[in-house]
C-alpha cells in the first residue's frame, strides 16, 4: 500500500512538473516561433514543439494541427519536410509536433504495433491527447477544429487515435500507414506492412467505432498512399479507407447498412506541377466528404511534394500539405 501511495505522489509530480515545464516555455511564446515541451502522463513522458502562427493572438481561438513525424524523423524534419509551419502561417492555425523519444524506440518509430498503444486511455495514444488537451489550456485552440496526420508509423498512429478519440479529433490524414488494428503483434505488424492485413476492414470498422464508444458522427479520413511504396503495401491505403468508411457507417446511425458506401461517389485524376499522376477518390455522404483517397502514381514511400532538402520527400508528387489542410478545414466537431 506505501508503494501505491507513493507511486501516486510521483504521479502527480511528475502531471505538475510537466504543468510548470510547458507552462515556462510557453508563457514567453510569440507569434510566428517554436515553443518546446514536455509533456509527462501516466504512460509516460515525450517532448513536443509547438509552432505558434504569425498573427496569432491570444483570446482568438484557431484550429490545432497535430503532426505525428514516421521513423527516423524528428519534429524539425517533419515540419521542413511538409512546409506545414509555412502553411499554419498562411492559415492561421497552431501546429502540434509530438517527438518520439529514442529511449523508447531506437529509430523514433511510433510503437504501433503494442496493443497498449491501440486502445483509448492507454500508451502513446493518450500522450498525445493529452498533449493537446494542455495545449487547449495554454493557448486559444478551438477545439471544434483539432486534427491529426502523419506520415508512416505516424500514419498508423493517427488511425488509431482517430479510431479511439473521434470526440476530439475533427479529422485525420493517413498518410503511407495501415487501418486501425491492421496487426496486433510485431511479426503480425511485419506481414500487414509486407502484404496487407489479414483482418477484414468491416470489422476493423466497428472495433474503431467501438474504440470511441460508439459516437453518433461519422469519422473524415484523407488516405494517401504511392502505388509504389516498397516499404508499406499500397493495400494497407485501400483497408484504411474501407475500414474508416465501415466507421462512418456505423457513426452516422448506429448499424452496418451501407448508408456509407464503400464505392467511391466521384473519382478524378491530375497531373502535380512535379510531373506525377494522381487519383482523388472522393467518398460523400448526406453532402459531407466523409472520406477522400490520393493514390499517387509510382510514388514510393514519401512526402507527396515534400521539400527534397529533408528525406522522404517526393516532389514531384502534388502538395500533400495543402490537399491535407484543404481536407481538413472541411471539418469541424459537434462540442459546446
């Protein structure tokens, strides 16, 4: 019993020091800078950096962009690589770099494949989202428009937080991932990234549904994904698209019926300004656009358009960054 006690009182500690570090920096903070942190939680502790728009202010509540980075990736390569701090500035929004610690994983891969990291209030999951929820404390964040993409192990991880937290991110972006629940084991994990998941994207669809807690609101998901990828299975874009169909399906009235259809209602193809063919795979339900795929043609695993100084960066794929943020404010949550 004196070790849960005290195992408490490091608890609260350690949720304080992570108040006073965030809060230190940040005070301080100005429009148009990087602000860094860390935030700590029962599953532990990550840094964060924070871009702060220009003309930001206080009082005046703008959206919150979470950018989850894929292995061997930082928050400064991310954010270079994307351009997105140039697109928040443009916008106006706030941009939200989780880093993974190395002390946690050796190559900063997003620990996907652990079944703590798969279900709502548990692992890194719920650091992120508690990451936000401090930054909904520090800064004016308007909570009807938080959203969430990645690219690769990041891309996973989005999947799984739009799947367990569908209350508090309005949309997502996965980019180069897999569905939620595409592996439960790393040889599984192996195998999904190699050949597609063994799991059918229906029941992944209501696991995500059931993740939430069942929520009355359909899920909008931007899939994008090149038709080369060596290193993630062009299949795993085709499942995490059905799977969060399946999702919107049960969300919009509660049972599988198809009144969200797995067919895309519009399908289009364009030539990027870099030289590469793309094809937008528009999903709308009731006059939403509840789910958009962008398959790019012999992409390999990358950026869509990504500055070429960083790795990863495809560009002459078409400008991922803006068709995410096009997506994105598309969507705003039904909250007080």
């Amino acid at each position: 019993m004196s070790m849960l006690r005290r195992g408490g009182a490091l608890s609260r500690s350690l949720w304080l020091l992570s108040v006073v570090v965030t809060l230190g920096v940040g005070a301080s903070a100005h429009a148009g800078s990087w602000v860094h942190g860390i935030h700590v939680g029962s599953s532990g502790a990550r840094g964060y950096q924070l871009w702060v728009p220009t003309g930001y202010q206080p009082g005046t509540p703008r959206p919150l962009l979470v950018a989850l980075h894929g292995c061997l990736q930082n928050p400064d390569q991310f954010a270079g690589l994307t351009r997105l701090n140039e697109k928040a500035d443009a916008e106006g929004f706030l941009v939200l770099y989780p880093n993974q610690a190395m002390f946690v994983n050796a190559t900063q891969c997003w620990n996907f494949m652990l079944g703590t990291n798969m279900e709502r209030g548990k692992g890194e999951p719920a650091l992120i989202v508690g990451m936000v929820e401090a930054m909904k404390q520090q800064y004016s964040v308007d909570a009807r428009r938080v959203y969430v993409g990645g690219v690769s192990a990041g891309g996973v991880l989005t999947g799984t937080l739009m799947a367990c937290y569908s209350d508090v991110f309005a949309a997502g972006m996965v980019g180069a991932g897999a569905m939620y629940k595409a592996a439960t084991t790393v040889s599984g994990t192996a195998f999904a990234m190699l050949f597609g998941s063994v799991y059918s994207p229906d029941d992944r669809g209501k696991d995500a549904w059931t993740c939430s807690g069942r929520p009355r609101r359909t899920v909008p998901v931007l899939v994008m994904h090149g038709t080369e990828d060596s290193v993630v299975n062009p299949l795993n874009g085709e499942q995490a698209m059905k799977q969060f169909l399946q999702t919107s399906d049960y969300g919009d009235d509660g049972v599988a019926n198809d009144s969200v259809r797995g067919t895309p209602t519009s399908t289009a193809t364009f030539r990027a300004a870099g030289g590469r063919d793309y094809t937008v795979k528009n999903y709308v339900y009731g006059g939403e656009l509840v789910g958009q795929k962008l398959e790019v043609r012999g992409m390999d695993h990358a950026w869509p358009g990504g500055d070429s100084r960083y790795p990863f960066a495809d560009p002459a794929g078409p400008d991922a960054t803006t068709l995410m943020w096009d997506f994105f404010k598309q969507h705003a949550l039904d909250v007080p």
